[in-house]
C-alpha cells in the first residue's frame, strides 16, 4: 500500500497519511508523496479544499527514528539536510496554499507530526487524539514550525511548557487553549470534518486563499502594513466572479453558488 492514500470527491481532495504500524511516521516515500500531494492541490482547479488525516489508531508520529542510525560509530547526522530537503519545503507549501487545508488528528500526533497539524488551516481532532512536542525528548528543538506556531497560538508560556516538557495534550485541552479549533467524538471525527472540507469547498475559494494570506502575514506585520495588505488583497477579492456572486445572492434572498473563481 502507498505511504500516502489520496482521493477527490465534490471538490476535497483527501489526503490520508498511511504507515499505520509506524503511526504514520515520516520516511522519505511518505515525504513525497505528501509534498506531491500538496502540489497537486495547488495545481488541479478542481480541488477546492483539503482534508488530510490519517490512517489507523494514530495521526503522524513526526520522524521515522529507526531510519536514524545513531549507534557507537555511526557517523553524526545533519538534521538541517532532512528539514532543509523535506518538512521545511512542506510546511512553506501548505501554507502557501490558496486552498483550505483542514486537519482531522484522528490520534495521536507527535514531533513534526503534531506541527504537520498545526500548519494546516482548520484543526480539528478526535475527542481521544492528543498533541505532543515531544522533540526535548530526544534533544531536539520544535521543527516543522513548531517555534513559530505555538507561541502565536497559545502564548510564550504554554508555548514553553510544551516544549520543554514534551508532555501529552489531550485533544480538548488543545482545544481549550486554541491550539486546535474542535474537538468531536472519535466516531463523528471524519464525517464532521469531511462536511466542514466540502462546506469549504463549495466557498470562495478566491477569497480562502486571499484571507489566508491576510491571517498569515499579519503576525509579523505592523497595523500601519497589515491595513496596506487587507486593502491589496481585498480589491483583488472584489474583483473576483465570487464576490458578484456572493452580493447578488444576499440581494436575491438566495444561497450563493460559488465558483471559486
Ligand atoms: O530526523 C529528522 O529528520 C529531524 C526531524 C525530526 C522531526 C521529528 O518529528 S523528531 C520527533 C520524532 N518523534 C518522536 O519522538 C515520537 C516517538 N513516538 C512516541 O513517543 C510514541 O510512539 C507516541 C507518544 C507517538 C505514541 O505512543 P504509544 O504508546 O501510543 O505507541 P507506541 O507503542 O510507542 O508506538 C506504536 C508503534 O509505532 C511502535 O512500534 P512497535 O513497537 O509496535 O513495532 C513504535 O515504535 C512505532 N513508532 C511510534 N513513533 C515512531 C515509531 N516508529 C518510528 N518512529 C517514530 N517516530
């Protein structure tokens, strides 16, 4: 089976992350497929959202460690080349991604697993699933934008804490705090999130992809630059097919049929 399972339907393009014996853990096949996964979502006109998870009892477990060799001779590996090569390329790639990304964390998420997660738009997870930086533990820092997510989600103090700590999370204290957006029960996980990826879908994708850009950029902007930007992007949405769309159908007293163009 691939390491990665990718499908589309009414405009979600599902990504299912699937070494289920491994927790999902990363190697270099699952690497790929993920990253040529993301690039189809950005190339196909016809995906509108994405909706990735995982397969089996756990969401990702960040790093395949039996991949790294670190017995007494083994030669020191350099950490930067797997960052630079693989997570650092996939997280610009999501992030940049003029489409929604939702997130369903099905179970554990561990390492650049749990910041996979965190990169994605749309968290959601189910009630049992939990969140761990759990890097410290084996000496190395939060990767895959953890530094950066963390303390603009939850503040330098929990950002510290878990960091250091490298304690489990459960899904609805990660919710509590505004790490992650929902939690749901464990059985109502996918349909739930498989409906908020097709409402997204069925949105302006334009305009998901010009608000995303607006959210993202604000955390290192000043108030002056970030007004300057919400101006730019918002001429660019107004001159969008969705947005004539969208104030008819307010005008008409009818739902909106967007076309994401
Ligand atoms: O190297 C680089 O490229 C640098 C980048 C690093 C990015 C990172 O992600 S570093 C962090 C790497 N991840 C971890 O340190 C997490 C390691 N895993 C765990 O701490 C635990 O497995 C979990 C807390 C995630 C789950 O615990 P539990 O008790 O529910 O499950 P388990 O029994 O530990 O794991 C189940 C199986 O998955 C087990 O295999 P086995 O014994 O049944 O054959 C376990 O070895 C395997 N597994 C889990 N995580 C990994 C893994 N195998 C390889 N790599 C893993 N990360």
């Amino acid at each position: 089976m691939a390491s990665v399972l990718v499908s589309l339907d009414s405009s979600v393009l599902s990504i299912t992350l699937n070494r289920p014996e491994k927790l999902n853990a990363f190697n270099p096949d699952m690497h790929k497929l993920l990253r040529e996964a993301i690039e189809r979502a950005a190339g196909d006109a016809q995906v509108r959202a994405v909706l990735l998870s995982g397969a089996g009892r756990g969401f990702c477990a960040g790093q395949d460690l039996s991949e790294r060799d670190v017995s007494p001779g083994a030669a020191p590996i350099d950490l930067a080349v797997s960052l630079g090569s693989n997570y650092n390329p996939l997280v610009r790639k999501m992030r940049e991604l003029p489409k929604p990304i939702v997130c369903a964390v099905n179970g554990v998420a561990a390492g650049a697993g749990a910041n996979l997660a965190l990169a994605c738009d749309l968290v959601l997870a189910a009630r049992s699933a939990s969140f761990i930086q759990s890097f410290s533990k084996i000496g190395l820092v939060p990767d895959s934008g953890g530094t950066y997510f963390l303390p603009r989600l939850v503040g330098s103090a929990r950002a510290m804490g878990l960091a250091l700590l490298a304690d489990k999370l459960a899904a609805e204290e990660a919710e509590r705090i505004g790490l992650i957006w929902k939690v749901f029960d464990d059985d109502a996980l996918t349909k739930e999130a498989t409906a908020i990826a097709q409402r997204l879908a069925a949105g302006p994708t334009r305009g998901y992809g010009l608000l995303k850009k607006a959210l993202y950029l604000s955390g290192g902007n000043s108030l002056d630059a970030q007004l300057d930007l919400e101006r730019d992007l918002q001429r660019e949405a107004g001159f969008s097919h969705d947005y004539r769309e969208g104030v008819s159908a307010f005008k008409e007293k009818r739902t909106p049929a967007f076309k994401g163009k």
